[in-house]
C-alpha cells in the first residue's frame, strides 16, 4: 500500500471496518448460544482486544465517558437480540435508523431550529420503517423489529453523547461499554452446558475483528477522510449483513424490508451527501 496516499489508505480502512461490521450477522446466526451468551462472550473478547490496541486511551475518562459507554452496551445487547429473533435485514436497517434520531434530538440538545430538509428525511425514514412492521409477522420477529429499534435508538444517544465529549475518551467509551455488557450478561453463561470449539472461534472472530479491529480500522481511517465519506462508506455494513447471511446461513429478507431498507439507507445517504456539501462550501467560501 505504499503507492497510495493517504487519503486512499483511510477510504481502504473505513471501507475494510464497514465489511467487518457486516460479518457480525451471519456469526450471530450461526451460533446457537443465547443472545445473552454470545454478547458476554463477543464483548468480553472485544474488551481485552481493546485493551491491547488502545492500552493507553482506554484509561482516559469523566463523568459523560460513562454515560456513553452505559448507551454503547445498549447498542451492543440489542443488536444481537434483534439479530437472533428477527430476520439480519430487519435488524440491521432498523438499527441503520440512528441518524433519524440524532437529526429529531439534535436541534432539541442544541436549542436549534429544525431544518427543512432534515425534516423531509425523518418523514421518509419513518415510512420506510413502517414497512418493516408490515406482512405476517411471528411474535418473535416482532419483539426483534422492536429490539431493531431500540438499538438505533441507543446509537443515536451514544453518538450525540460522544460529539459532546472529548474525542480523547471515545476509546475508553467502547471499552467501558463492552466490560458493561460482560457484566450484565455473565450470569448466563453458567447454563451453558457445552462450548464447542466451533462456538468459541465464532465469539472470539466477533469479538476480536468484528468490534474491536474494526473500531480500530475505523479511528485509523477518519483521520484522513471526511466525515461525510466515511458515512456513506458505512453504508456497506447494512447493505452486506443480509446478503452474508443469504449466502452463509439461507435466510431470505421479505420484499418489504428490501424496500423499507433502500428507502431508510436513500434518504440518510442523500441527506448526508447534502450536509457535507454545505459543510464544505462553509469551509471554502
């Protein structure tokens, strides 16, 4: 990679995050431990990955380092539940929901008016997230589709909550969040009564390149990019999570969530590109 500058070697990272964040899915599916036992086991996986790679930061901490970490391990629980009990398709774009809530709480947090494009985008989103909750849905997928929500939900309160501290503790965030999780979720892995060699290498691949390499391609990644690129570019998570799924595990997203999807990732991508160029016409004018 020498012969690429480096603004090419951040794309590389950021898009290299984005398809291991993707291959959570599939894992999460393979695996026939509860949603509680694979999160204890990916994030405690993840915290000591974490402690090698940022041994430094992950000490660095206040009072709203906590908080985020608290939204953080919410995202992470959720995420996997919603993944075990709904379709990867469901879970994953409702979970992409996120920005709709920051554009909802961020003029409230700031005392700002709404935009009127942010507005259009939020409308847009809404419908197409109504289309996940359409068709013949089992009771388990419906508690999914909620768990799907709420995990977007939690990213969206961890992000607003990071934009207001300090990027020297971002990483001691994830940290805390991913010992949070292990926490909560330790008791239930007592019921478990065999762990096969086949489960172990699953948990460890999430934990260790799934969250915490791919955080780690990703902070590398943002500090030769734009914001606005490594946002689209993270576009490939919920774009590739149901196809690696189709591929490795069989299941089949319904047309309706295909379309709900396109609509939700359109929208946000059409109102990311336009905020970058307005950020970037500020910059230069």
């Amino acid at each position: 990679m020498k012969h690429l500058n480096e603004h090419q070697t951040g794309i590389i990272a950021v898009v290299t995050s984005a398809v291991l964040w993707s291959s959570g899915g599939l894992f999460v599916k393979l695996l026939t431990l509860t949603p509680m036992q694979i999160s204890f086991f990916r994030c405690a996986i993840a915290a000591l990955t974490f402690a090698v790679i940022f041994r430094k930061q992950i000490f660095q901490y206040n009072f709203l380092t906590f908080v985020n970490s608290f939204f953080y391990a919410g995202v992470l629980i959720c995420y996997v539940i919603a993944m075990k009990t709904t379709t990867a398709a469901n879970a994953i774009f409702l979970q992409s929901t996120a920005p709709i809530y920051v554009l909802i709480f961020e003029p409230v947090l700031n005392k700002t008016k709404y935009d009127k494009s942010n507005i259009i985008t939020i409308i847009v989103c809404f419908f197409g997230m109504i289309l996940f909750f359409l068709g013949d849905l089992t009771p388990g997928q419906l508690e999914g589709n909620f768990f799907g929500l709420l995990s977007g939900i939690f990213f969206a309160a961890f992000f607003l909550g990071m934009k207001r501290n300090d990027k020297k503790y971002q990483q001691s965030s994830i940290f805390w969040g991913n010992i949070l999780v292990a926490i909560i979720c330790l008791p239930f892995i007592f019921s478990i009564e065999q762990l096969t060699f086949s489960q172990l290498w699953m948990v460890s691949f999430l934990g260790v390149f799934q969250i915490a390499i791919a955080y780690a391609f990703f902070s590398y990644g943002l500090k030769s990019v734009f914001a606005v690129e490594a946002s689209i570019i993270s576009m490939i998570e919920p774009v590739l999570t149901p196809v690696w799924v189709f591929i490795g595990h069989g299941e089949v997203p319904t047309t309706t969530a295909i379309i709900g999807g396109i609509i939700i990732l359109s929208a946000i991508s059409i109102r990311t590109v336009q905020m970058g160029r307005a950020l970037f016409g500020r910059r230069f004018s």
